[in-house]
C-alpha cells in the first residue's frame, strides 16, 4: 500500500471512533471506502457527488461553475472537468489533497470524442471504416494522450443509435445499426480501459447519452423522446449494454425524457434497468445541468428534482449543483435517505479506488509526457489512415477516381483550404493550427507533374446570420468580400482550364453537433450553385463532401461523376483525402446510416418491418405503403460504399439448413476481387426472421468481417450463426429465439445480397 492510502487510513484511524458500518463485501477496496465514509460528514459525502466546471474548454450550457478553489478545499468537490494539463491539474488535485480535511483526491474529466490532440474522424465517420481494431487503436491513442495531460475520466464512448439525420450529434455516434453500434462501444471501451483502468496511459469510459437521446422527435436537439419497450430493447438499448458489458466504468444520462420521466430522474431506466437487469456496478453522472433542467421539464423545483434525481439512482450531479444545494435539506425533511447518499458517494469513491487515485492521487501527472505522448507522428499516422478508411464512395462514374499525379486539377469549393472546418464538431482539445487542409495534403501527395488550380467558389453559407449560429466556438464561416458570382465565376475559370475538377463542399464543422440541428439537410444553397456552375464546364466533376450528418444530395448525384464522402475527417484531413483522391488508398468505408433522398423520408434506415401493405419495388401502387412524390428507397442504403476495384459475390453455402439450439451453421460466400485495385471489403451478414409472434425487421446486421483481397484474388468468408444470434426481445420483453424460418443474407450492403435460408428447430 503506497504511502499516500496509509495517511489517508491513519488520519480515518485516528479520528474516528464511530464503530464501522458493516458492509456486505469484505474486500480491500471496501473496507477502505467504509472507513473513510465513517470519517466524512454529510456534506462531504455530497461534495464527492459533485463535479464541476470552473470554463475554459467548450462549454455547452450557460452555467460556469463558480468558487471552484473554495470548494474544493471545503470538500464539495468530486470532480472536475475543463482543466488540461499535468501543471494544471497538478495544482487542482493538491488543493483536494492538501487542502480539504479529508485529502480525498478528484476525478478530472473531458470529453475526448474522436481523439485528444491527434483529432480522429468524427464518430460517424469512423464508424464507417466498419474496423473494429482502428476504432480501438484510436480510442487507446486517445486515453494516452489526455492521460499525459492529466486527464484520466472520458466523457465517451457516445453510443446513441441515431435515425434521424436532423439530428446534428448523429455525427458523434456510430449510426443507426444496433448490432453495428455495439461492436463499436465494445472496441471504444477496450481501447479506452484496456481492462485496466488504473494504468496510467488508460482511462475510464463514460458511456452516454442514456438513454434513447438519438431519437429525439424531429431531430431537435434535447427534444422528448417516446419510443416502445420493444423498440428500445431491440434497437436503441443493445449499444449501451455493449459498452456497459465491456466494463466501462460510468454511464451519463441524457437530457430527453423516457417514457414521460427525464433520463437523470428515471428510477426505471438508472435503477430498475442499468443496475437490476444489466449489473451495472460503476456510478451514473448527469449531463451538463441536466438535473436542474428537469424544472424546465415541469418535475419540480431545484430541491425536488435534486431529490428524485438521487433516488432514481443518479450518483454525480453534472455543474449544476442541485445536489450539492439541496440534498442536505432533503434529507432533513426525509425526502430523501441517508442510506441513498451514501450509495452514490460509494460509487464515486469506488471509481476512484478503482483508477488508484487512493494510492497516488499524481498518478496520471507527469510534465514529460504531453512532449512525449501526444501528437506523436505516429498517432498522426494512425489519425491519416483511420480517416482514409472512413471515407465512402459513394459515386465513381467511368473511374474517374483515383486521379492520376499529372495534368492540371482544379481545387474549389469553401472546405478546400479551410482549417478551421477539418477537426469536426466535438473536439475541444484538437488544435485547429496542427490541421491538414486538403490544399496543403494535395500538396504533398501530388509530386511534380500535378498543377493544382486552387478558387475558393463559394461561402459555405452566404447568410450571416446563419454564419453567427454556426460561427459560436470561433470562426467557421468567413463570408467572403467577393460576391458570390464573383467566386463562382473564378472557379468557372479555373475549372475551364484544369483536366478535372475536385470540388471540396459541403457542412462547416459546428452544422452538426449539439444543438446544431437542421430541418434541411441539403448543401446550402450558395454552394448547389456553385456546382451546378462547375457541371456545366463538361470537366470531370469530383464532389469531395465533408459533413457531420448524412446529406441529402440527389442532385449532386446526378450532377458530379464521382462523390467521396469523407465526414469531418481530423487532423489529417488534407493528407487522408489526398491520399485517397490520387489512389494511394483505396476507399473501404461503408455507410453506417442510410442517405435519404429529401428530410420527408425520415427517419429512414434499412431495419424496417415489414407493412402489412408492402409496396414491391419502386413503382407507386396505389393502397401500397409509399409515397407520391419520392420512392421509398434511400439514396444510398446503410452499408454502401463502393472501392476503386469491384467485388463479384457468389456462391453462398450453408453447411446445414437447420438449425437446433446446441449447434451451429456455417455460412460461407465466395468475394472475387474483379477489379484492377488490391481493396478492402466489409462484407456484411444479414437475418431475417420470416415468421415470429411480433413483426421483425426485414433485416438485421448480425455480422460483418472487413477483408482485404488482391487484384484477382477469390477469398472465402464464412460466419458462424447459433440460435442465440436469432433471439430478440418479445411482447413480453422475454429474450429468446422462435422456431421457424429465417432468411440469411450476404453482401456488400443492405441491398444487394445473396439469399438462402434455414430453419431453426427447437
Ligand atoms: C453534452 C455531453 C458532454 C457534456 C460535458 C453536454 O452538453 O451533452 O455529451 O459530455 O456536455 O461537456
């Protein structure tokens, strides 16, 4: 034991003389919080269940901790987010551990969503690599980095199955596949804790937004949420069991309502749920003041939602200090109970027994580390490939791409030299200045032969109060001085003079993100001009989109000949898209949420059930289920993505067509790489029950592998499918499979796959 835990011990020894509570669990860890909960007064107690802010990072509500020092000596501090740096948060934790009576050190948070410094893609991008191991390896550079600044709590993984493209933090999460989304928050998790939380290059997980945030009615963000117990023990539930199954060690609740009742006072969701069926046994922060926010949601005022917050099972009260303010009052007036509070203030001092903050509060301070461990070239290398692997081709007519390194190309449109637009929304720790544009990657991917013709075409909106919107955490939108037509005209200009056009469009970063949603999810209007200009010039027209959502972009389909899809892509933007754009990398990303072809289709993903009055194909049938003016079909289905070489899928076997509940099926397909490029495919399982005793999606994800195959290779690709692949949550929310029919289908998306089908004998 480090000398550190005997002082704390022996000051606990010394002044108590209260006998011990006895506790069930006779670990060290126990007796250790036991003794030091006989010790603290019922004010500190509800210190430790506070966490603040004193500002400086993003913030993201209009309440800025305040007195922060004093508190913290005072021992109403918890934790605390917001301070980066081993000096920094050095002179924090000495103020807990020197200062206050008790010495209890503090937890210091952040959220490092898609990277510390070394920026990843943006969540939704990554998730489209369908890589398993770059998501973990991207998540491990992460914990390195923000642990050599001290910062050993994350705010992520962000696993909200999100529908609805409105929705601007559709971007920090994984899409709108279940089964996707947890293999996701289990490689996130790892790659953060890598089962070890009190490493000192690891930190703890926080999984959020529980729950059913990316289901906010009308892609508003914050708005209420109502959603069946079917839907979401099937849908919307799996992703944050995945995380919580992986071992992370919090879980945030979210802003919306669940069945009526806001998550961060839900006794259902944060008790009955995440900690009667699912075990969770780590603690439960609210968002940001989301517990004061239940008043504005009509639950009571600050005392009262404060009360029903930590009776619900919410253990940390995220800056709003309702619980610091009033639980003491509460317990006085029996509205709450003593043995609540002492709950959560276990939870948090577990975590922080858990992170061996107990053993050495300095842990995670080292002044040699943020030289040594963050923005690494070898992080920066990893941050260009994970971007390159996330980009999706969505469009390559005649093999336009890869762009050969010669001849002239004209580089426009507003993203093409815009730094502060390439690190995507939620990256508060990235630094903007170490971003790669795409004129600079072109730069230096292109060698001597290519003559690069750069015009900027357009703003990103031409509206300045838009612009002011979406300019709140600085400069994302310039409007420029030239008018419109006249930046249109240049890249007419340029365009007319180069072999090809590669546009760069699309969304500034902060149009997606927290409150950042939008009603229509079309490239604005002043850039649709721009490239309507550019497709008349009759020059190869490339559309490289950047976004923090999918788009609806019918027109541009029809107007460019090729579109790669690159989300926001990180630090390494510039380089990732060069790369990918002259052919040194060939695009393996798939789309893990649908592109709609307008905002009416929505929310629209592949999962459907089926009507009772399916409509076949596309053709409008009237009494069909459809629409007059749009086909039901996406425009680009979940799963799509092409790769500059083409892959022929046939021969699908099964070893068996049935089924029991011991064994197991083989599937296999043979993937022939047809083309003239070496490439990576994601192929993709699907499962239909055909007949159950509630209607079940026409499909659903239930495996995927990511292979590379070589110009001219055949490779074999086989998965295993059990019955437990088959069970889901029935009318009585009972888990289990049912006997019968069920289709398998294999593939390169959601739409064009191979069928067979087995029955499953039970
Ligand atoms: C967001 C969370 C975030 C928190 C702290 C909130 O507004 O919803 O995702 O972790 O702020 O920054």
């Amino acid at each position: 034991m480090k000398l550190y835990k005997l002082a704390v011990i022996s000051l606990i020894v010394l002044v108590s003389c209260q006998s011990q509570k006895t506790e069930n669990k006779d670990s060290e860890m126990d007796m250790f919080i036991s003794k030091l909960m006989n010790e603290m007064t019922i004010q500190e107690k509800i210190g430790q269940l506070n966490l603040v802010t004193p500002g400086g990072g993003i913030l993201t509500g209009s309440v800025v901790s305040s007195d922060v020092e004093a508190k913290i000596r005072n021992g109403n501090v918890g934790g605390i987010f917001g301070v980066y740096g081993p000096e920094k948060v050095r002179q924090a934790q000495k103020l807990a551990v020197e200062e206050s009576r008790l010495k209890i050190p503090m937890l210091f948070g952040s959220d490092v969503i898609h990277g510390y410094k070394t920026t990843f893609p943006i969540p939704l991008g990554m998730a489209c690599s369908w890589d398993m191991e770059r998501i973990e390896q991207a998540a491990q550079i992460a914990a390195k980095e923000a642990t050599a600044d001290g910062i050993f709590w994350n705010f992520s993984p962000m696993v909200d199955i999100s529908r609805d493209p409105r929705w601007g933090r559709i971007s920090e999460g994984s899409g709108e596949d279940p089964y996707l989304g947890s293999q996701i928050a289990k490689a996130m998790v790892n790659g953060y804790q890598q089962n070890d939380v009190s490493a000192s290059n690891t930190m703890m997980a926080t999984v959020k937004h529980f729950a059913l945030y990316g289901a906010a009615e009308a892609g508003r963000d914050y708005n209420s949420v109502d959603m069946s117990r079917l839907k979401m023990y099937n849908e919307y539930l799996p992703a944050y069991k995945a995380a919580i199954d992986a071992g992370a060690g919090c879980v945030m609740s979210s802003f919306n309502d669940v069945d009526g009742i806001p998550a961060s006072g839900n006794k259902w969701l944060l008790s009955d749920l995440l900690r009667g069926e699912w075990n969770f046994d780590g603690f439960v922060v609210s968002d940001y003041t989301s517990v004061n926010e239940m008043i504005a949601h009509g639950l009571g005022d600050l005392q009262a939602v404060s009360a029903l917050a930590l009776n619900a099972g919410l253990d940390m009260d995220m800056v709003g200090e309702g619980f610091l303010t009033t639980l003491e009052k509460s317990l006085k007036e029996g509205k709450v109970s003593e043995e609540n509070i002492n709950t959560a203030c276990r939870r948090v001092l577990e975590a922080k027994y858990k992170l061996g903050l107990f053993d050495d509060p300095y842990r995670y301070i080292d002044e040699s580390r943020p030289q040594k461990d963050i923005l690494t070239k070898e992080n920066r290398a990893a941050a260009r490939e994970t971007a390159a692997h996330s980009f999706v081709l969505l469009k390559n007519n005649k093999q336009v791409l890869p762009l050969k390194k010669s001849g002239k190309v004209a580089l426009v449109g507003p993203l093409a030299d815009s730094q502060n637009n390439m690190l995507g929304t939620w990256a508060p720790t990235g630094d903007h200045s170490e971003a790669i544009t795409v004129i600079k990657g072109f730069n230096n991917v292109i060698g001597n032969d290519v003559e690069v013709l750069y015009a900027k075409g357009a703003n990103i909106v031409d509206d300045t109060q838009y612009a002011e919107k979406i300019n709140v955490f600085g400069p994302k939108v310039n409007i420029d001085k030239r008018s419109p037509e006249q930046m249109i005209r240049e890249a007419v200009a340029a365009a007319k003079k180069a072999d090809v056009i590669v546009a760069v469009v699309g969304e500034a970063s902060e149009m997606s993100g927290e409150s950042a949603s939008r009603s229509e999810i079309t490239i604005p209007e002043c850039q649709k001009k721009l490239i309507r200009e550019l497709s008349k010039t009759g020059k190869p027209l490339v559309l490289v989109i950047m976004s923090g959502r999918p788009l609806a972009i019918s027109e541009e389909n029809e107007l460019a000949d090729a579109i790669l899809f690159t989300w926001h892509p990180g630090v390494e933007a510039g380089n990732a898209i060069a790369d990918v754009v002259f052919g040194d990398c060939n695009p393996s990303g798939k789309l893990a949420a649908t592109f709609p072809r307008n905002v009416g289709q929505i929310p629209l993903y592949y999962a459907i059930r089926n009507t009772g009055r399916p409509q076949a194909g596309e053709t409008f049938t009237k009494f069909k289920s459809n629409y007059l003016d749009v086909s039901n079909s996406p425009l680009f289905p979940f799963g799509y993505g092409l790769s500059y070489t083409q892959f022929a899928y046939s021969n699908l076997q099964m070893s068996s067509t049935k089924l029991t509940s011991e064994g197991a099926i083989q599937v296999s397909v043979d993937v022939k790489n047809t083309g003239n490029f070496d490439g990576e495919e994601v192929i993709q399982l699907y499962i239909r029950d055909v007949v159950a005793s509630i209607t079940r999606p026409m499909k659903e994800l239930k495996g995927f592998k990511k292979e590379m195959i070589l110009k001219g290779e055949s490779k074999t690709v086989s998965f295993e499918i059990s019955e437990k692949d088959l069970r889901f949550y029935n009318s009585q929310l009972h888990f289990d499979s049912e006997p019968g029919e069920f289709e398998v289908f294999i593939g390169g998306n959601s739409d064009q796959l191979l069928k067979a089908s087995f029955i499953l004998e039970k």
